[in-house]
C-alpha cells in the first residue's frame, strides 16, 4: 500500500467500475431515450434535449465532487441546504448593489465554509457522516428561512438571470459550466494524489491510515470541495428560475446520491466513477423530462425516483456479491 502511495498518480488506474455495469447503465440510458421517443414525438427534439441537458446540469456540477467524497466513505446531505442557502446569498448582494461577480464568489465561499465544518465534524470529532451533514442541513436550511422570514426574493439586476439563461454559440451556459465542472472532478479522479487518495481511504481507511495516507485530510477536502460546488449550484438554480427560494430543491442531496450509486460508485466507498454519475444524471433527467412531456403527475414521479434508488441500491449489492464470490472462488482454485 505505501509503495502505491509513492507511484506517480497519472499511472494508476484510480477507480474501477466493472465495464458490465458501465454498459448496463448505457444500455439503460438508450432504453429511456428509445421508449420516451415512441411515446412522444417531441423528445428527440433539440430543444427537449438542452431541456435534459439543463436539468443535468446542478446535478451533474455537485455530482462529480460529491463522487469523489462518496468514493472516500463520505455522504454530504448538507448539500440541499447549502444550495438554498447559496442562492439565497448571492441574490441579497446583489439587490444591495454588489456585482455579480462577487455576489457569486460570495456564495461558493459560503459553500466552502459549510464543506469545511462537514470536514471538521466528520475528520476531527468523528462524528458519523450522514449525522454531521444533517446537522448542518437543518443549520443552513433554517438560517436560510429565518433571514428571508420564509420569503422568495427576486435579483433586480436583470442580468443575475444570463447564467441560468444565457447561451453561448447556442450552448446553454449552464451545460458548459457542467462541463467545466466535470473535467475538473475527471482531473482529480485521474491525474491527482487527491484522487488516489480518496480510493485508498474509501476502500480501507484503517490501512491507508497505516500506511501513511492522510485519510482525515482527504476526507475534508472533499467535504470542502463538495460544499463549494453546492454553493455556485445555488447560484446556478436561482438563475435559471429568477429567484431564491428558501424552500427550493429539498431534495438536491437524494437527487445526487441517485445519480451517483446509478454511476456505479459504492455506498461503501472504494469505487466510483464520475463519468458513471453523469450517466446516472443523464438517466435521472431523461426519465423525469420523459415523463412532463407524458403528464405524468408528479408525485408518481417521486415514486418512481424511489424506485430508481432503490433499484441502484440494489444494484450495487448484487454487484459486489457478485465480485466478492468472483474472487473467492478464484482464491480456492488457485489454492487448489
């Protein structure tokens, strides 16, 4: 293990997903599209299609760092919060006449100091992950409610809304921040010591502990990089909607948990892929857009979204049965 630590992080593979469920989940990704394409003749549409694409977008920024921290054992449900709260804070600077620029700076940094006590709470106290994030999820939720007394709030800079609007060469903005965001995550996931790191600690922390690995340092980056990311999602949402809601996207956090165990990434940790988790947001998004386009209503769409969980959950344990019999069998023979 110390050995591997020391190696230059581009010649490792990091994080491996078996390539069946890789193209399970392209398989079943063609499937929506093919089935939503028979029942409606507006799905193919290109403007149907940057519709997806724009509602990948929140989930897929937040998604590829939450990955990586999912891949090191950690779980961050704060991000809901953080969310609301991020938007909530860029729209109240800018109606009090700070630029855009730094009203949105303002709410990744406020993202980032919420990533940072998740660290700290879950890395130094060690408080379990999931208590820690729910902690600061009822934190953040109820400040951001008590500041707006419950109210939505409105930029009155007309231009707050190009980001969530605006296209370039006729991409949406969103999509590209998505994009960027994505490439930033694949960089760490692939060519960094942050992202070896995340595996080791992920796969045996007690170990990786041992062999010299910074395991509670690897876990509170994550958890500030996840945090950061969920705050210019808030950003991000208010834009595109003209507004800040204090009680929007409640379900932002469940939302990347699906598209990440639907990309192959471990509950346990260990392994996880962040191109798997845009394919799961991919999946997430067509069958939801799939199912406006039908009027379908939505509360069967929260049912079937569970069901969408439930089944990665599932997934993911047969996976795993799967491997562990796999190498135990291997082990005998070779014995033998």
């Amino acid at each position: 293990m110390g050995s591997q630590e020391g190696r230059p992080a581009g010649r490792l593979k990091l994080v491996k997903i078996p390539a069946g469920r890789q193209l399970v989940n392209v398989v079943g990704l063609l499937l929506i599209v093919a089935i939503f394409s028979t029942l409606s003749p507006y799905f193919l549409t290109v403007e149907n299609l940057i519709n997806v694409l724009k509602q990948t977008a929140t989930v897929a920024t937040v998604g590829g760092f939450f990955t990586l921290m999912m891949v090191a054992g950690g779980v961050d449900l704060s991000v809901s919060g953080v969310l609301v709260l991020g938007g909530v804070v860029s729209v109240i600077l800018v109606n009090r006449g700070i630029s855009i620029p730094i009203a949105f700076s303002a709410a990744v940094a406020v993202g980032l100091v919420v990533g940072i006590a998740n660290g700290l709470l879950v890395a130094v106290a060690r408080i379990n992950t999931v208590i820690a994030t729910l902690g600061t999820l009822y934190i953040t939720s109820g400040l951001t409610q008590v500041w707006t007394k419950g109210l939505t709030l409105a930029p009155t800079n007309y231009s707050y809304a190009n980001l969530g609007n605006g296209a370039i060469f006729d991409i949406p903005i969103l999509v590209i921040v998505m994009l960027i965001a994505i490439t930033i995550a694949l960089v760490i996931e692939r060519q960094t010591i942050l992202g070896r790191r995340s595996v080791l600690t992920g796969s045996n922390a007690e170990a990786a502990h041992l062999s010299g690995v910074p395991t509670r340092l690897t876990l509170a980056i994550l958890f500030a990089l996840t945090g950061a990311a969920a705050g210019w999602a808030g950003v991000m949402v208010s834009s595109q909607l003209g507004a800040a809601d204090p009680f929007a996207d409640t379900t932002f956090a469940f939302e990347i948990i699906i598209a990440t165990l639907l990309g192959g990434t471990s509950i346990l940790g260990g392994e996880g892929s962040v191109l798997g988790m845009l394919i799961g947001a991919l999946i997430v998004s067509s069958a939801t857009v799939g199912m406006q386009l039908m009027g379908i209503p939505s509360f069967v769409e929260t049912v079937l979204t569970g069901l969408i969980l439930l089944g990665a959950m599932t997934l993911d344990a047969l996976s795993r049965r799967y491997r562990f019999r796999s190498r135990r069998r291997r082990a005998v023979e070779h014995a033998v």
